[in-house]
C-alpha cells in the first residue's frame, strides 16, 4: 500500500488527471475502483482512516487477483479478458458517454431549478415588501394591554 501527498498547486497536472478539484481531497485507487480512484468521504481521524483501510484497502478480486472473485466476478472477468483491448475501449467510451448525457441532464435540470427558486425568492420578497408597510410597523410597536 502506498499513502501520498501531493500538493495540487505545485502537482497541477497530476491532480487534474485524477480529477481534484477541491482541497483537501483525499483519493484512493484500487483493483475495483475507475483509473481516477474513489474520493474518501469519511472521518478524518487516524482510527476512522484506519478502519476504512482495514475494510477496503486489501487485495480484492480483479485480473491479478482472480482466486479472490466469486463466480459471478470471474466469469464478468473472463468475458471481458476474452474480448479485444478496442472492444473494451468501445464498451468504456459507449459508458462515458451514457454517464456525460446524465451530468449534462442533471446540470441543464439543476440550472432549471435555479431559475425556479430565484423567481420565487423574488416573488416571495415582493410579497413581503408590500406587506411589511409603515402602518404594520406602527402596528407593532404598540404594547399588549
């Protein structure tokens, strides 16, 4: 196992070929995880770190570690190992793309709801101007009997 630190203002080119974008950022790369790694999203306390090393930083079933797969994973593997590096490069690409219509779907949807909550912030502040007048003012300054 090997633990890095790498300082994205001078590593600028390795950090966006692994797609950090915010600091800090913790990564970790293993036989199942894509090329880029998995971001940690857990504690950041030594023994948190720990147990989530224990539980997930092993050997796990992949190409070299195949009497670590289940018969299910080992026969996904061997299909896979069976087809030709661009057969598996199209599958990946045919994934990439499926995922970037699902960002772009989530963006343009996200960008629609940003427009929804400005109008009714504006609405809403409106509605409060026109109510909160000189004469409530006076109406709430004066004391309960």
């Amino acid at each position: 196992m090997l633990i890095g630190d790498v300082d994205c203002t001078v590593e600028v080119l390795l950090c966006e070929q692994y797609g950090v974008t915010g600091y800090p950022t913790i990564k970790y790369l293993t036989d199942s995880t894509p090329p880029k790694g998995e971001d940690y999203e857990g504690g950041r306390e030594f023994d948190q770190l720990k147990a989530f090393a224990d539980e997930n930083l092993k050997a796990s079933c992949g190409p070299q570690n195949m009497h670590l797969c289940d018969e299910a994973q080992s026969a996904i593997l061997r299909k896979y190992m069976a087809m030709t590096a661009s057969e598996r490069k199209k599958i990946l690409a045919d994934n990439e793309k499926e995922i970037a219509a699902a960002e772009e779907k989530f963006k343009a949807g996200a960008a629609e709801l940003q427009e929804t909550y400005a109008k009714l912030q504006a609405a809403k502040d409106a509605a409060v101007k026109a109510v909160n007048t000189r004469e409530l003012s006076l109406l709430k300054g004066i004391k309960p009997a």
